[in-house]
C-alpha cells in the first residue's frame, strides 16, 4: 500500500506537473484571482515578454483593494487609486480576463466574491496577489498569497513554482462557549503559537469545531491561517461545504456536479497520515479574544491582563516598543480600555454572519458617541443580504450606518483611514504598526467583541450584553 | 522581471535588529498605487524613515551615514505579514541584493528570490555575530558566496554555511526566472489543463 496521505497531499500532488531537480515543483494554478493593486506589473512583464494569457477563462478580476466605500458611483477621487482601477480594466479588456470593476453586481473582496459565486471549489489550487488567499482553503483548497512575479507566471503559464510546504494539524476540540466565534479560535490560536509559529508550513484544521463549523466561520480561520506564518490552511469538505456551493452562480450544474462529488468525497486525510506537527487545542479554554499588540499572536481573552513581557518568547526589546506604539503598559486590563473606532469588514469578517453576530449586540442599543464605526460589507451580495434580513435597519436604528463593499480599513489604501495615536476595534485582520492608517493602534476582534465596544465606546465582554 | 546575477557579494552591511520587521513596515499600503515598477526605494521603511512633515528620522538606521552597504541585516522573522512583492522592490530598489536574517517569512524570502534579491538565513548565534562585528565597527566587510553558499565576516574570518534551493540558486547566479523555464514547458502544460475536471 501507499504511503497514507493528508488532505493536502492529496491536493498537492494532483497540481503537479513537474519536479524539478533539487528544486520546486512546477504546480498547476486552476483559478487565479486578481486585483488592482498587485497586477498591474504583472501585465506590464507580461507585455514586455510578449506573451499571451495562457488560460484567460481561470482568471477572475476584482476592484476591491482601494476603492472608495461611500459613493462608489462617483469618479473615484484619488489619482492614482482611478490609474490602478483603469488599469485592472484595461489589462482585463485586453485579456479577455472576467472583470468585477466598481458598481458591477458581482463586486466585492476577493476572497468573499471567489467563494460566493461558486467560484471556489474543493480540489482546487487557487491565488491571488493577496495573502489571505488562504481563506479559500476553508472548502478544501489549496489557495495563497503570490507576490507580483508570480501573477505574472499565472497569467503566462498558469503554473508557479513552488517547494511544498511541511504538514500540520491543528485540532480544536469540544464545544464553543457563549460569545466565542470563529474569529476567537483563530487569534486564540495564533496567540499559543505566535505569529510565526506555523511558518513553513501548511495547516490542515481538524476536530469537531471545525466540523461544526459555518462555511463562513470556516472562511474566517483559514483566512487567519497566515497570520501564524502559514502559508494557508485548509478544512476538509464536507456536506456543509457542498451545500454551500451547490447552485452558486459559477459553480458546476447538475450532472457536472454530480460528476465531481465522489472525487470530493476522497478529499479527506487517510486512516495514518501524519503531520510534521500535530497541535490540539481544548474549545472549552478560549474566550472571547483581543489584540493589545502590533501583531496578531499579541492577543488575549479579552477580560484578561496584557502579559507581563517575561512570560512571551519575544518578550524582550520588540515587546514592549509594540506596548508602547500601543500606549499600553503590562498588566494592564483589557476591559475598559476607551476606543475610538470600529471597523467590522475585510475579507477576515466581512461576510452575512458576521453582520448577524454584529447586529445581535447592537440591536436595541446605540452606537456610542464616542466612536466612529465602519461597517463595510465584503461584497454587493452581502450587501443585498443585509437589507434583505432587516440587518440594516437595526442597525440604522442604533445610529449606525452601512457603507459600499471593498477591502476599505483593512489596508487602508483609500479614505477609510484611522488617525494617528487613535485606537481602533477591527474585525480586520492585521493589527501592523500604520497598518489601518499612520499611527493608527488596531485592536483585533470578532463581530460581536467589535460591537459590544461600538455600543459601549470602550473595550467589553460581550457576553455581558448577551 | 530581469535582474542582475548573483555570485559574490563583498559589502558593508546596514543592521536593523528588529524582530518581526512586517511588509507593511518595509513599504506601508499607501504607496502601493504605482502601476510601474520603479521608484519605491524612495519610501522604503518610509514612516520609520520620515516624520510626517517628510523630514528625516535622525535616529533611523538609513538615516544614518554611518551605515552604507549592499546587505540589510535584520532580526528575526523578516518580511512577515502582506504578499506585496512591493517591498522586496523597496529593497531592491534603495540598492540592496541581500538580506540576512536569523529566520524569514515564506512569502518574503519567495518574492526576493523572485526579483534577485538573495535571502540568506543565518543562525541566531552567527546573526548576533554579526550586529556585534557592526556595531564594533561599521565599516567592517561580509562576503556573500553564492556558488559556496557561505557568508563570511571578512575582518575575523567567521564563516557559516546557508541553505538554497538548488533551482533557485542557478537562476539567481544566471539571472533568469521562472517564467523563462515554465514557457519551455508549454506544450506539458496545456495538456495537463486538460487533464483537471474543473
Ligand atoms: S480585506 Fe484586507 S486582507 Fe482581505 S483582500 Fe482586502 S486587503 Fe487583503
């Protein structure tokens, strides 16, 4: 018999056309995402070279990164955002490549628009010049991150060469609490094994809390998956998968589905195969989580202390200048910390659920004068959704208000920019140094942890207003 | 893209001990609106490298003339965060052809490859080594061997081996790139597109 295969080998290994002596294997690319920021000199190379799109029709495009979020029907203001959108179209045209520019029905983030048309699939290899690529990885993909050279190899090749990573589980076991979300696992997660902890390597989810899990929750940690330093994440598929796709838009009808069903069936890991690392956490311990730091493995229950610097693996000098950009001290409680933003958006949560989760708090309740909340949806679709289950109107009566799709305060590249030295609670999912702004201090958190604080103004257990 | 090959680099070194230097620190979001590739070594680690009336940091390291050189020495986990190949073209460039640190971001160290730019993962001790020797006195020298594959502390001698992958380290030392090498491989590709159910 066979060596025993993980999900991802099984994957993996179906993409490669090639091993190249001591050296990486040439991977085959079924579905290529791109967007305004990282293609333009993609194109540019390929122009350059002279070559042609191999394969136009496993190419999508998307306007997302930074576009404005309030009057998306107006010319977008900015110079140089209105060159890179003209760009993407043009290049698109030019390449007879689909294009969702601003206003197009099917807009949003990429990574909420690939899996919502259906787009995304089990089986599949994906990327996109963005990292959190990893987020299609929750069906039973393997998607991630390229950097500018590799569009460009996509697009003339639809192939990359690319070593394959180390395997490792990570196992999360038992039943959520009250209030904990997808988004708690995750930063619970990076913050036991820092933010580089799974560099090298790429993650397989396992054990009942995945199993359990909503495709969007699912999309939230494989999302947050190279916050640990993976290169992505994936999640085995399964019923609640297929039937999240079956009849999408892009997704494959009737007998070509049913054709595609006992393949998916196999995309799970042998009886025996084993990982280069097995982690497995306890559901039961993880609380509700924030971020004190500036980067996402400085996390922490969020009516816990900040930890002393001795008690972290980088506890030294880069701990406490991070403390400081923070204007943070150790041993300081999280709880009543005062904000000044909200952000609920980004392809991390962007989704309907998380708009649900977000409304559940604040309905009946008003926003805080204190605060100023950006509610961005991650797609048009979303979008719709919201207004369609009455969302919008609670959220409208707690004197929110809802702004146009796109990647907005989550790299804040358009107007939605945080002001130095003010603190921010983000659904996001980088909390950088300048990441939301120039001297912008990012909190991180789950829909319900960012809304118990745009309510109250200041850091809250939610599970206090639940 | 084309770049320059890579053998044997002799240079000065710029230390930057930080840990965890992220992308967005290298070059924030909103210089990223380019639709070419040129010109972004000039805001290369920008907001640790300018106030914000764009006057310069005094207490910066490339603010500092004392520092020159073709090699970045940072700490560890180096060009961790975002996939934008943008800051490794900040690196390149402001005029740097290697970066070495204890340990590097994956994402990172493939876009640098990637461009021409040579990632060179030292250990913790030998890292250390070096910022000391910097310190002590900057003007002193590191060879980068590529076909050895060695980087050496010239004043003392101090050597240690790193690891490349065989493939890239042809391309890099021929200056070619992938692309060149997928385009050879056309034919094989197309009929395997053929061979995917989607
Ligand atoms: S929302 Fe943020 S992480 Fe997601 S695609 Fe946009 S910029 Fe990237």
């Amino acid at each position: 018999m066979s060596t025993p295969k993980t999900l991802f080998d099984k994957v993996w290994d179906a993409h490669v056309i090639r091993h190249v002596d001591d050296g990486p294997d040439v991977f085959f690319i079924d579905r290529h995402f791109i967007h305004e920021v990282t293609s333009p000199v993609a194109f540019l190379g390929l122009e350059g070279r002279n070559a042609p799109v191999m394969f136009s029709e496993r190419t999508y495009a998307t306007a997302d990164h930074n576009t404005p979020t309030l009057n998306q029907h107006l010319p977008v203001a900015d110079p140089l955002s209105a060159n890179q959108l003209a760009a993407l179209q043009r290049n698109a045209t030019r390449y007879n490549i689909s294009h969702w520019g601003l206003g197009h029905q099917k807009n949003g983030i990429v990574h909420v628009v690939g899996p919502e048309n259906g787009i995304t699939l089990p089986g599949m290899t994906i990327v996109c010049g963005d990292s959190h690529t990893s987020t299609h990885g929750a069906f039973g993909a393997i998607a991630f991150g390229i950097g500018t050279s590799e569009v460009e190899m996509v697009l003339a090749t639809q192939c990359i060469m690319q070593p394959k990573p180390q395997k490792m589980r990570i196992s999360v076991n038992g039943t959520l609490g009250k209030g904990v979300l997808p988004k708690d696992v995750a930063l619970y997660i990076i913050s036991q094994i820092s933010a580089s902890g799974a560099t090298g390597y790429f993650v397989e989810y396992a054990g009942d809390v995945f199993r359990n899990m909503s495709m969007e929750g699912r999309m939230t940690v494989c999302n947050m998956s190279i916050e640990m330093g993976a290169r992505g994440g994936m999640v085995a598929p399964d019923q609640t998968a297929l039937n999240y796709l079956n009849g999408r838009d892009l997704a494959p009808k009737g007998e070509a589905w049913d054709k595609l069903v006992p393949y998916w069936e196999t995309l799970k890991p042998d009886e025996g195969a084993t990982f280069a690392r097995d982690l497995t956490f306890d559901a039961a311990t993880i609380e509700p989580q924030i971020t004190y730091g500036t980067n996402p493995g400085m996390g922490t229950g969020v009516t816990k202390q900040i930890p002393l610097g001795v008690s972290m693996k980088d506890g030294g000098a880069s701990y406490q200048k991070s403390l400081q950009y923070m204007g943070f001290a150790e041993n300081e409680t999280m709880i009543g910390k005062p904000i000044d933003f909200v952000f609920l958006g980004s392809c991390t949560n962007g989704r309907i659920e998380d708009f649900r989760a977000f409304a559940s708090i604040v309905k009946g309740r008003q926003k805080a004068d204190n605060v100023t909340a950006w509610l961005v949806p991650g797609s048009h679709i979303v979008e719709a959704q919201i207004k369609a289950e009455g969302i919008l109107d609670i959220l409208m009566e707690a004197g929110f208000e809802l702004r146009q799709p796109g990647c907005s305060a989550c790299l804040a590249m358009n107007d939605d920019k945080v002001p130095a030295g003010k603190y921010a609670v983000s659904t996001s999912n980088r909390n950088f140094e300048g990441r939301q702004g120039p001297g912008a201090r990012t909190l991180l958190a789950s829909p319900l942890v960012a809304a118990a604080a745009a309510v109250t103004g200041v850091v809250t257990d939610p599970r206090q207003l639940m | 893209m084309a770049y320059d090959k890579f053998t044997i680099l002799r240079s000065t070194a710029v230390p930057m001990p930080a840990e965890n230097v992220d992308t967005d620190q290298i070059i924030p979001a909103r210089f990223l609106k380019a639709t070419e590739r040129t010109g972004f070594g000039d805001n290369l680690f920008r907001d640790w490298r300018y106030n914000n009336d764009d006057s310069p940091k005094a207490d910066f390291v490339l603010n500092n003339p004392t520092y020159r050189g073709q090699i970045l020495v940072g700490g560890k986990n180096f060009g961790s965060g975002s996939s934008r190949e943008h800051a490794a073209w900040a690196i390149y460039d402001y005029g740097f052809r290697c970066v070495v640190s204890s340990f590097f971001a994956d994402i990172f160290k493939g876009n640098a490859l990637n461009i021409g730019i040579l990632p060179v993962q030292v250990s913790p001790e030998f890292l250390a080594r070096i910022f000391a020797a910097i310190e002590a006195d900057p003007t002193t020298e590191l060879e980068v061997n590529l076909p050895e594959q060695t980087i050496t502390l010239l004043a003392t001698g101090n050597s240690e081996l790193f690891a490349i992958n065989g493939y890239k380290k042809n391309n890099l030392i021929n200056g070619y790139d992938d692309i060149d090498y997928l385009l050879s491989m056309k034919h094989e590709i197309e009929e395997f597109a053929d061979t995917r159910p989607f």
